[in-house]
C-alpha cells in the first residue's frame, strides 16, 4: 500500500500528516487555518489521496510557519509513500476552470524540485488568509516531494477562486501523476533507471 504517516516538529509547528495515495479522496485536515483547511480537503478530494493533517502552529504570529509547514510535511509524505515510483505515470496536467478562474498545472513526479508560479491574487488576503501564502504552500510542496510543478493562472477576478482553482488543477494533475500505469506497472518511468 502506498501509505505515508510524516510527523515534523519545530519551536513553531507540531504537525502529523497521514496519506494514502490509493484512497478515495477522505480527508480530515486541521491546521487552525480555515481557508487553508478548505484547501487541503479540495486537495485530497480532488487527487483522490486521503489525507489526514493535525497541525498545531504560531498563529499569534500569523499562519505562515503552519501553512509552509504542512507543506513541506505533505511534500516529505508523497514522497516517502511513492517510494522508488515503479508503475507510476510520472507526469500529469490539468486545464481548471472555476467561474471566473482558469488555471493550468502540469507537474513530474521527477525528484527535480522547481516550482513556476504564474499566479497574481487581485487581493492580499482571502478573509484572513494572507493570499501570498498559496504560493509558499507550493513551494515547499514542490520542494519536498521532488516535484517540477507548473501553475499559470490563465483568467481571473476573485482571489478565492483564483486560489481554489490552483489547489484543484494542482490535485488532478497529481492524481493522474501517481496513478498506475497498466502498460508499465512494474517499470520505474525513466529511461535512467531510477527517479
């Protein structure tokens, strides 16, 4: 089964992350942020990963330490519950439209880490999520999971949408990335050998 459990604890974060790449799209996330909770369920719903996050942050200081946190926390679960990647195909995009919000991701499950973000927030905060923050979600995301991550946000007006749309392409370009193979289940996808 490819499962995951990552606990990371720093003087500014306690958090547990628990994956199950085969799932159903279960979620139960809990960081103390709402917005940011929204978000991860779009996450792990849409990927079809189930996913459970606890995590307990400085948010007297503001949420940036929980949100790049869980990130990198999440990144550290994929990549564990991958493990060599055999059988897997690697690589998945997805066009994502959301009323007025349309946003492309494409990704590769390489183990070559390097986000491009082509995403601007009309506003600089969703409630009291600072709008900033999503993209150090995917940054640290695409750090620790050893993903080449490509997000534009192609149209759009409202900050929510904008980053709704961005977590949703982002989580079905993931679930066809991790997705078995038929044609290649035994095969690690890379001429080198390994990834």
């Amino acid at each position: 089964m490819r499962k995951a459990t990552i606990t990371r604890k720093t003087a500014e974060t306690d958090i547990t992350v628990d994956i199950n790449l085969d799932g159903t799209g279960v979620y139960d996330n809990q960081t103390g942020v709402g917005f940011f909770d929204h978000m991860l369920d779009q996450l792990s719903r849409h990927a079809l990963i189930d996913m459970t996050v606890r995590a307990k942050g400085d948010l007297h200081i503001d949420d940036h330490h929980t949100v790049e946190d869980t990130g990198i926390a999440l990144g550290q679960a994929l990549s564990a519950a991958l493990g060599d990647k055999r059988g897997i195909r690697r690589y998945g995009a997805c066009l994502l439209p959301m009323d007025d919000a349309l946003v492309r991701a494409a990704l590769d499950l390489s183990a070559r880490p390097f986000l491009i973000w082509n995403v601007e927030m009309p506003t600089a905060k969703i409630g009291t999520f600072d709008t900033e923050l999503v993209r150090e979600f995917f940054q640290a995301f695409s750090t620790h999971g050893g993903i080449t991550l490509h997000v534009d946000a192609l149209h759009g007006i409202n900050s929510h949408h904008i980053a709704e749309a961005a977590f949703k392409a982002v989580a079905r370009a993931l679930r066809e990335a991790v997705e078995s193979d038929p044609r290649k289940a035994d095969a690690i996808p890379s001429t080198k050998g390994a990834l």
